[in-house]
C-alpha cells in the first residue's frame, strides 16, 4: 500500500514490562526514538493504595542502556519512602455532614436548575440518607 499509509504517524505507545517498572517508547514527529520509565509507587489516598508515576522522556537511549538506566532509577525509587495524605476518614466527614455543611454551596456553584434541585433533594430525603442513618444506627 503506499500514499497516506506510508506516511501516517504512529500514535500507539509500546510498552515493554519490567520487575518493578516498565518502558515506554515512542517516535517523535522527527523520527527520534525516545523512551521514559513509568513505575507504580505506594499512594495512601487512592483506593488501591498504588499510583502510576512516570519519568520525563528521554532521547537517545537504545534499549540495551534504557533497561540499565531502569534498574538503577528503580533501586533510587525503592529507597524513597511514600507520602501518606489523609484522608476524608481522618478528617471525619460524612455524606449527612456534606449535606448538611456543603451540599447547598456546591449546588448554586454548579448553577442547576429548580426543577434539578428539588429531584436531588428528594432523592436525598426519600433514597439516601435514610439508608445512611440505618447503617451507621445497627
């Protein structure tokens, strides 16, 4: 085939796994293979307790000394010790306090319509908070 398939510029990002991190290459619009390192590092304010970070990209690098580069910046990575934030528990926040505290703010903010605020308030009252109350009561 030739034409536009010939010249068409790659969007998709190769990735090649590793213990602990992984590399990702990609071609620049000028041809340059470039290359950066991502890596999961422990994040207490997420769910899973896990977030992705990444490495600037890098040019020049074959991938003989961008696995090198990757077991030494991942040595320095496991050293570091993680930032714990708190979180909404910590501070004791819960959906009745949010209602009562915040909810009216957020919504004129937000700048919804009455008939929109009169179907969330009647979901609060009628679906939500009962069922809050009854679990927090047992």
């Amino acid at each position: 085939m030739a034409g536009a398939f010939t010249k068409r510029k790659e969007k998709r990002v190769n990735v090649t796994t590793y213990q602990e991190g992984w590399i990702e290459w990609k071609v620049k619009s000028n041809g340059r293979r470039t290359c950066r390192f991502r890596y999961w590092v422990p994040d207490g304010t997420k769910p899973n307790g896990w977030r992705k970070a990444a490495e600037a990209w890098k040019e020049g690098l074959t991938a003989k000394s961008a696995k090198k580069e990757l077991r030494e910046f991942m040595a320095t990575v496991a050293t570091q010790r993680p930032i714990v934030a708190e979180t909404s528990k910590t501070k004791g926040l819960t959906l009745t306090g949010f209602v009562e505290s915040h909810l009216e703010q957020y919504q004129k903010n937000r700048g919804l319509k009455e008939s929109t605020l009169d179907s969330h308030a009647a979901n609060l009252k009628n679906h939500i908070l009962p069922r809050v109350w009854n679990y927090t009561n047992l």
